[in-house]
C-alpha cells in the first residue's frame, strides 16, 4: 500500500469514518469507487477527534490497525492516519485543504455513505468542501435519488449550493459498524461481515466486548 507519485495523480478519492471497526461494506465502497470514478489513488482516513459522534471511538491505534488490515488489497489505497494524529477535532475541510495542495492539479473525490449525506448540510464549512471536491455518494441497493446534472434531488440529500454529485453503485449490503460491535458484545460470530484479518485483531485484541 505505497503512497501515490502526486505528481501523477489527476483524479484522487477521500474516504473518512470512524472504521470502528472497518468492515466488507467500506472495502467494498471503496473498491467500487476506484472503478467507477477512475480514481488513481485513494487515501482512506481512519477519524481522529470526530466532533459529531455521541460516543467514545475505539482508541485510534486499534482502529489505524484494522483500517490497515481491511483494506490492505484495494488498489491504488493507502491508510493515512493525518487525521489521528492531528490535534484537536476532525474536520474534513482540513483534510481536503492538505491533499490538494500536496496533490495540485488533482480532482478530489469525497466518498460517503448515504448515511453520510443525510447530514451533508451540516458538515463544517460545506461550502468549502463542496468547492474542493466532487461529493461521491454510494448506494447500497435500488436508488433512492437521482444525480442528474451535478445536483442531488431526494429526500434523502438536501441541495447543497454549487455542489457536483457522483454516484456510486454497491450491491445491497446492510453491514454497519454498530451492528458489527453488538455481535461482538452478544458473542456472535462475525462471520463473513469482516475480513478475516480484522476478525482475528477484534478477537486477539479483545475488542468490543461490551455493546455500546
């Protein structure tokens, strides 16, 4: 998973979430986003101090861990732990502020979850992350909104002011990390819903073991 030559990159995907823990739903977004949108790289970016969760993240060593174990074969990814290791809150315009101008001349990619998007509004400082990047909204099953001419029209996604949208399609996949950590806590088997790597890590490291 060795860094990208900036020099070569044109088009560049961004991919932030707590992955506590990452599991086959976010390998799979973003496998399908390198094709889909042609990415020539794509920095997957574990949260640091995330200002809008209600609960207590996973320590951020086990989580970069993880992160790096799921997505160890996705082409053309790399884990960046900028975000971990900055200090104070996690804002996503910092992030997009730093990697283009580490990446000039780039088109930056912003992937998210429909989940993700609900909220988009309220993001800090939208305005300018809807100017630095194209935002890439995945799908899980049947569409739900329509991105026609660079504008979201849903019930799902208001309107965001001189926003350019992209979709990507994912077959239908109803993981989510909370249900992945209730498992855990019930002393359910994962099975199939992580990798095997991130499996073994959750189980040696003795993660999650109360629901929460």
């Amino acid at each position: 998973m060795s860094r990208a030559n900036p020099s070569t990159v044109k088009r560049l995907g961004v991919y932030g979430g707590a992955f506590d823990p990452p599991h086959r739903a976010h390998t799979e977004l973003a496998q399908a986003a390198v094709v889909q949108l042609q990415l020539d790289a794509l920095h997957i970016l574990p949260t640091g101090q995330a200002w809008h969760k209600d609960r207590a993240l996973t320590d951020a060593a086990h989580r970069l861990a993880m992160t790096r174990l799921a997505f160890a074969d996705v082409p053309h990814a790399q884990v960046d732990p900028r975000e971990i290791e900055r200090a104070g809150p996690t804002y996503t315009v910092d992030t997009l502020r730093e990697l283009a101008l580490e990446y000039p001349g780039a088109q930056l990619f912003l992937l998210m979850g429909a989940d993700q998007a609900k909220a988009l509004s309220q993001w800090h400082e939208i305005g300018e992350i809807t100017r630095l990047a194209i935002i890439a909204i995945a799908e899980r099953d049947a569409p739900e909104m329509s991105l026609a001419q660079g504008h979201v029209h849903s019930q799902l996604v208001k309107p965001v002011v001189q926003a350019d949208f992209r979709q990507i399609v994912l077959p239908l996949m109803p993981h989510s990390a909370t249900d992945i950590r209730t498992r855990v806590a019930s002393g359910h088997p994962l099975n199939a819903l992580v990798c095997e790597a991130v499996a073994r890590y959750i189980q040696d490291n003795h993660l999650y073991q109360t629901a929460r």
